[in-house]
C-alpha cells in the first residue's frame, strides 16, 4: 500500500550527501517528490533517522555554488537512501527533473 502524500518522478542525476563529520559521498537521484528523494550510494553506512544535507548546484551564481539540503535517512536499502526533506526547498525537484 502506497502512503507517500506527493507522487515521485524517476529522474537520473548526480548528486552529493554530505554525512555528519563532513564525509561527502557522491550518488544518483532515483527519483524525486515534494518532500523526498530516492538516492543511490555506494555507501549507505547511516542509521535510519540520521541527518544528511544535500548539497544540489545553485540554479544561479557560479559553477562551484551549492545549497545545502537539510534531510532525514527514512529507509535503507543495499542500494541507496529514502531521504525526507523540507517541501520548500524546490529547488531539488527542478535540479533532478531538469
């Protein structure tokens, strides 16, 4: 039974979490919504609930510029992470369905 309150897109873009301590690893967006993201990881070494940031290129200003996603682990696969992050930042749904 489906329980997401927003329909997910499948998209395929990279993109990089950044763990606690400072650890960047780079991944895929699987696929997208309002509030969360499926994220494809070599690594998927954080507990469930942990926080990660996103860090997603800026839509303006120079090529090295990013924002900084705050985000919660939802689900673990061998695969990746279910992430939940504040709706307002849509910027994140525009960067992946570009």
């Amino acid at each position: 039974m489906e329980h997401r309150s927003h329909k997910r897109v499948s998209v395929c873009r990279n993109i990089c979490v950044e763990y606690p301590g400072g650890k960047t690893v780079a991944g895929t967006v699987k696929n997208v919504s309002h509030g969360g993201a499926f994220v494809e990881l070599c690594t998927t070494d954080l507990p469930a609930h942990a926080l990660v940031r996103l860090r997603v290129p800026a839509r303006e200003g120079p090529r090295h510029c990013f924002i900084r996603v705050p985000a919660a682990i939802t689900r673990r696969t061998h695969f990746g992470l279910g992430l939940l992050y504040d709706g307002r930042y849509e910027h994140i749904r525009d960067y992946a369905l570009a």
